[in-house]
C-alpha cells in the first residue's frame, strides 16, 4: 500500500501548476417542469352528492361512508360515529356550522353530526390526517367540517326572494318515514330561513331468521327472528336562521332545536329515550384589504335521557339470588334511569361534561 500512494505523488508532482490551477467551466442545465398540483387536503361531500345519499339513510355521519379513509361505528339508526384510519370519537375534531357540539353521555349516543339532518346539510368536508390550523386542534385522526347551507339574498334590483323546499320519503324495511320543509324570504340585504326535519324509524329487518329465539328479556315481550330490536328511532330538527349583509360585512344568527323522542341502541346495554337541544349560534364575517376576518360565539344546551327501550330492560344473572336491587337474578328489572344535562360554550373542543 504504501508503494501505491508515493507513485501518485510523484506523478501530481510533475504536473504543470498552471493546469492545477485552472477552474472547471460547465455549461449551465437548466430544467423546467410545469408547477405540480397539491393534492386536495380535504374530501368534500357537496350538496350534490348529499342529495344523492340521503335518499337511504336519515344517519347524516353515514353520507361520509364513501369518503376514503372513513368508516363508520354504527350505533343508533341516526348516530353511527365516523372513524378516520381507525381513530374516531373524541380523537376527530368535528364541528357543525363551526360549532365543537360534543356529546354529553358516555356512551356518546348523541355524537355532533346527529344534530343535522342530511336534508339540511350544505357540504361536508372531511380532513383525513393533516388538518389546517385554521380547523386543527383535537384532531389527531382529522377533522370533519358539516355546514348547513349559505344564507341566501335578493340578487341587486331583484327586492325581494322567496323560495321553499319540501320534502317527503319512505323507506319500506323498518317503515321509515320522514318530511322535510325549508323556506327562505331575503332581499338584498337580508334573509331568514327555517329548515325542518323528521325522520321515524321501527325496528328494521334483517335478511333472514339470524337468530333461534324470539324473547327480548323483557316480560311477555317478543320480536320476530328476522328483526334486529332496538334500531327504532324518531328524531326532529329545527333551525330558525337570519342574516344580515352590507358592503363587505355578514352576521349571521342561528337558532337550532332538537326534539328527538326516542333512539335505541342495538350495540349498547342502555338507549337514548330523550334527548334535548338547544342552540344559538352568531357569526360575523368581515372581507377586509388585508384579508377576511371571522368571529363565532355558540351557546349550547342539551337534555339527555338514558334508560331502556321496549327490546331491552333484562338482570343479567340467574339462580334465585336476589340482586343488588332487590330483584330476583333472572327476571326483569325495573328501568334504570340516567338524566344527563350538558351546556357547553367556546372553547368546548377540550372540555366534556359532567355526565350520569
Ligand atoms: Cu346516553
């Protein structure tokens, strides 16, 4: 080895120094390439879309189920809970109108999306993974984004604007049936709009005998093999919104009401028999110079009742051992009752309420 490296010296050595010297000249390369789209950060269900799916379900969670990356947890008939990747409930930020609406039981049996009717939703935007900041924030598995639709004006020298939408729809496996109403009166600068929903489910159907037995636990109380208890429903929606523009300025003020009698739970030892809300929503957007300015303030209130439904009310147990209620193992108990009640303002996303 070291014979090797003094015949190399010796030859750098007896090379002229101008030519050590000397600088490399390379003729400059130049690419060029037409600048790459991103790829779209969020999948977005338009109202197009919506209209399409809503014919068969009343589940507004459920018209996310063709969105890649996104599966669903059913629950009850209008609850089922997305998933992003295998991470759902509290680790996706979801928010409807731009509300954090959160829900209020353990068992999350009225998740964020159940207060929207799929009649009344303007577009649905699901972040899959990376979010913005500007929707980040509790969202480790990624955000959803439900709006209702833009409020709508007079176009200018048009005064005034009255328009409505009416719906009906029956669906024959579980009898559902449910109606839809919506109607706006705008002018140039204002509008009010009342949008409506109902949607009442029995029991549905499976395809065939899936079990051996028809009792239910409950005393005298039976179901057909082929019928899946607990995933009847009966939910209704309300929103009272006004909206006021001028120049580059809108406020916007949405009062939002569900009355939702009844949801079972076939996936869960306890269902929904009440559930109450209240909200009130104010928006202002401002479009400036320099850029767009928005501020929201949301109040909501919910009620919510847990007990069990006619498919359920069961002590689990059995031999003659009077349980810890004071009945006997193996017969049916009296229902065992949980009121909740949440009010939940900005900042919520972080915050769940005391519950039970
Ligand atoms: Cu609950």
């Amino acid at each position: 080895m070291s014979c090797k490296r003094t015949t190399l010296a010796a030859v750098l050595a007896a090379l002229p120094f101008s030519l050590l010297a000397a600088e490399p000249t390379l003729t400059p390369v130049v690419v060029t390439a037409s600048k790459e789209q991103a790829p779209p950060l969020a999948t977005t269900v338009d109202a197009a879309g919506v209209q399409a799916l809503r014919a068969a379900t009343s589940d507004t969670a459920s018209l996310l189920r063709d969105v890649p990356g996104v599966s669903l947890y059913g629950a009850g008939g209008v609850s089922s809970l997305p998933s992003i990747h295998g991470l759902a409930d509290d680790r996706l930020r979801i928010k409807v109108d731009g509300m954090d609406l959160i829900a209020s039981c353990p068992n999350h049996m009225n998740p964020a999306l159940s207060y929207l009717d799929p009649s009344n939703v303007g577009s649905l935007r699901v972040y899959a993974g990376i979010t913005p900041v500007s929707v980040g924030g509790d969202s480790i598995g990624g955000t959803i984004v439900a709006d209702t639709p833009a409020p709508t004006f007079a176009a200018p020298g048009q005064g005034s604007l009255f328009k409505g939408e009416a719906g009906a729809f029956y669906r024959s496996n579980g009898n559902v049936k449910g109606a839809n109403l919506s109607a706006t009166y705008a002018t140039e600068s204002f509008s009010m709009t009342y949008s409506g929903a109902t949607a009442e489910s029995d029991n549905y159907d499976a395809g065939g005998d899936f079990k051996n037995y028809g009792f239910t636990g409950r005393s005298g109380h039976t179901l057909p093999r082929d019928e899946v208890g607990s995933t009847a429903y009966e939910t209704r929606n309300h929103t009272l919104g006004f909206a006021f523009k001028g120049g580059n300025h809108l406020v916007e003020a949405k009062l939002g009401y569900q009355d939702l009698p009844y949801q079972l739970y076939p996936n869960q030892r306890m269902d929904m028999l009440d559930n109450e809300q209240k909200r009130l929503n104010l928006r202002y957007l401002g479009q400036f110079d320099w850029g767009m300015f928005e501020a929201r303030a949301y109040r909501e209130e919910v009620d919510h009742f847990m007990d069990f439904g006619d498919d359920k009310r069961y002590w689990y147990g059995g031999g003659g051992v009077r349980g810890s209620r004071g009945v006997r193992h193996g017969q049916p108990a009296a229902p065992r009752a949980c009121r909740c009640t949440a009010k939940a303002r900005p900042p919520a996303p972080r915050s769940r309420p005391a519950s039970t």
